[in-house]
C-alpha cells in the first residue's frame, strides 16, 4: 500500500470502478489497482444480468484476459441507441443506492458517457472524490453537434480529476474542458504484448529472411481499411520483390479483399482469425505491421506489433501510433492515402530489420504495462485529493 501523498487521501482507500464490462487489457490494469487500495467493480454492461448471487455471465465469456482479483457486482443499465447516428449509450437508473451502501472514498468512471452521469453526481452529492478514465480522442466518434458537446463537457466536469489513454484523449479531454493540471496520461497495456515478450528469446523468426513479410491484424471491416491495404501492396508490388501481405482477421470486407489477393500472385494471404500462442507467433514471424484504421480510440495491435520488434507503419488516426512510432521504429501516414501508404511500404521494407533494431522496437513499448496505468491510476486519485469537495452541480 503506497504512502499517502496529499492531505486528506484516506490510508486505507477504497475505490468503486464503474465499467460497461470487463476487457482482456480492463482487468489486468484494475488487478494491479485492487493491490493499492481496496477495490470493487460494478459492471454495468448488459442490462440483463441480475446482481451477485444470481448473476449470468454469459455475456462476458472470454472477455476478462485474466482472473479477476478484486470484489465485484453487476448493476442493470438502459440502453439508448439514435437511428443510425454514432450514438449507442446506456444509462443506469438506482445505482447511488449500491455505492450508499459500498461507501467508496472515490469513484472510477471508466468514460465519459451518459452511463457514468449518476456515478459522478452521487460522488459530488456527497462529497467523494472520483477519478474518469477515458480512452476516446478526437477523431473516434461522429456526434460533434453543439448540444452533444456540451453535455460531454458537463459530465466532464463531474469529475475531479482524470487519467487518459494516451496523448490523444488527453487533448480531447482539455478540449472538454478538463483541467491540465488534473490530468495523469498513460499508456494502455496489451495482456498479447506481454505473452510475445516472454515468447521473445534470441534472434526472430524474421531476422534471417530477405523478403519482407507484411502483416495486418483485426476485423476486416471498412473502419480498419484492410482494402486500402491491399491496393497499395498491388501498388508497391513491382518494388517490394517477393514481400508477402498477411492478413489475420475475418469480417464482412472478405469477399472483396479475396478478389484483390488473386491479383498479387499469392503474396496477398488472408488466414482468418487468429488468436492466443497462433497469433504472437504470427507477429514474430513478420518484419512489418501496418494499421491503415481510420478510427483506433487506441489500437493494442501496435503494442503488440512493437513488442515483437516489428517496423510500424500505421495511419495518423491510430491513437498508440502518436504515441509510440517515432524515427526508427516506424512511418505514420495520412489516413485514406493509398499512394502514400504504397510508398510507406517500400521504405518499411529497406527500413532496419536486424535483431539490434529488433531490440530497440521492444524496447520502445517496454513501458507500457498493467502496473504502469495502475500507478497513473493512483497518481490521478491523489490529484483528486487535492480538489476541494464541491456541491453536486445541475445538468
């Protein structure tokens, strides 16, 4: 248990976590948190699920990534959807009445959403501390109307401090109107990342072979753009010798990406879905991963592809590229520039392969651990200490 930093920070701390539900990089950062300070998790997720005791948990089969050492609950929430608008909300009705009786000294608001308004307003009505966690930047959602955005900005301002998945979302959340001062930004961990790290033992599978070998990993959906992928590989083609394109992943894009991999002579390979021990060795067999996405809130993929000393090349809308592709471990391109990408290619492909490069690439993720987003955690809960309690405001 770390020392208390700030007057008025409780020793013993309990912190209650509200969730939409549990996520395979979620619970090994709130694991870490439970070993701080006394941690419980009410997920609010599936608006069908009973409380404890006769809880169904169906909905969330392989969701935690790891067991999860903390206590935790569910709680019934409302979801709201709006036409086709980019809107797919839940809302939760009664919860103040489970955190009267956890009695937290902070809450963690996972989000910024409209499921956490109820949340935020018991913290301020009776004079708790909490902490949001966000994660969406600028450019992941569509609803940017003034009425939408200045309710963001009210729910924002529920909170008396914030941490932040990345540079990106910590931009959008000043843009919200948080206080800079009050904003701790980490870095999301990858429990994949991990696992190639430990799989990681002298040279790479890669290291030894002339001809580059391209991945992609994901669904294979529009927003990820896997056909702009591989119209810029046809592109570059003539200048990549026999460079191959691998792409891990099913989705509804298939049919079409067949067609295009029948006119590269074999060196387009869709595989499908790949997971677990297949997929990390996928990552070590490959020199260079590409993320042409056109919305990544933060994209893990490139955590994993680092840890396994790949070169990057990804869009200027991933939000972990920002962060962590820097000169020589990888290009970040505009996105829905195939030209562009198509010469990305050729340089990644004369980019620095050795295992010395390799090692560096690892390297340049190493930081980016359960642990780590843990103790950016408590830092923002200390920053939230040192806000005096205010009176719940009005929406």
């Amino acid at each position: 248990m770390p020392d208390s930093r700030i007057a008025g920070r409780p020793e013993r701390l309990s912190v209650v976590a509200i969730s939409h539900g549990p996520t395979p990089y979620y619970t090994p950062i709130l694991n870490a948190l439970s070993e701080r300070v006394r941690l419980h998790v009410i997920y609010l997720g599936n608006g069908t699920m009973q409380g404890t005791g006769g809880s169904s948990w169906d909905a969330f089969a392989d969701a935690w990534g790891e067991p999860p050492r903390f206590e935790l609950s569910t709680y019934r929430s409302v979801p709201i959807r709006l036409g086709r608008l980019d809107f797919n909300a839940r809302f939760s009705v009664g919860i103040g009445r489970r955190l009267d009786r956890l009695r937290p000294d902070v809450i963690l608001a996972h989000s910024w959403g409209p499921l956490m308004i109820e949340p935020l307003l018991w913290a301020r009505a009776t004079g708790r501390r909490s902490v949001m966690w966000t994660e969406s930047g600028a450019t992941t959602g569509l609803l940017r109307d003034p009425v939408t955005m200045a309710t963001r900005r009210r729910i924002v301002g529920l909170a008396d401090a914030v941490v932040s998945s990345g540079s990106e979302a910590t931009k959008f959340i000043q843009q919200l109107g948080a206080d800079p001062s009050k904003i701790v930004t980490s870095c999301l961990p990858s429990s994949l990342a991990h696992s190639i790290a430990e799989r990681v033992a002298g040279p790479t599978v890669g290291a030894s072979h002339p001809e580059r070998r391209f991945l992609f990993v994901g669904r294979l959906v529009d927003l990820k753009r896997p056909l702009n992928l591989a119209r810029a590989f046809l592109r570059a083609q003539p200048r990549l010798g026999n460079a191959t394109l691998t792409f891990a992943g099913e989705g509804p894009v298939r049919p079409s990406l067949d067609a295009l991999a029948a006119k590269s002579g074999g060196r387009i390979r869709l595989i499908g879905r790949s997971e677990g021990i297949d997929l990390a060795d996928r990552f070590l067999a490959a020199d260079v991963l590409v993320v042409p996405s056109v919305r990544e809130v933060w994209g893990l993929v490139v955590n994993e592809g680092l840890a396994a000393g790949l070169f990057i090349v990804a869009t200027d809308q991933v939000a972990s590229a920002v962060d962590l592709v820097a000169d020589g471990v990888g290009l970040i391109v505009p996105a829905d520039d195939v030209d562009l990408l198509a010469e990305s290619l050729v340089q990644a492909a004369s980019a620095d392969h050795s295992e010395q490069a390799r090692e560096r690439r690892r390297a340049s993720v190493s930081h980016c651990t359960p642990d780590a987003f843990a103790t950016a955690i408590d830092h923002a809960i200390d920053r939230a200490f040192g806000v005096a309690p205010r009176r719940a405001p009005i929406l």
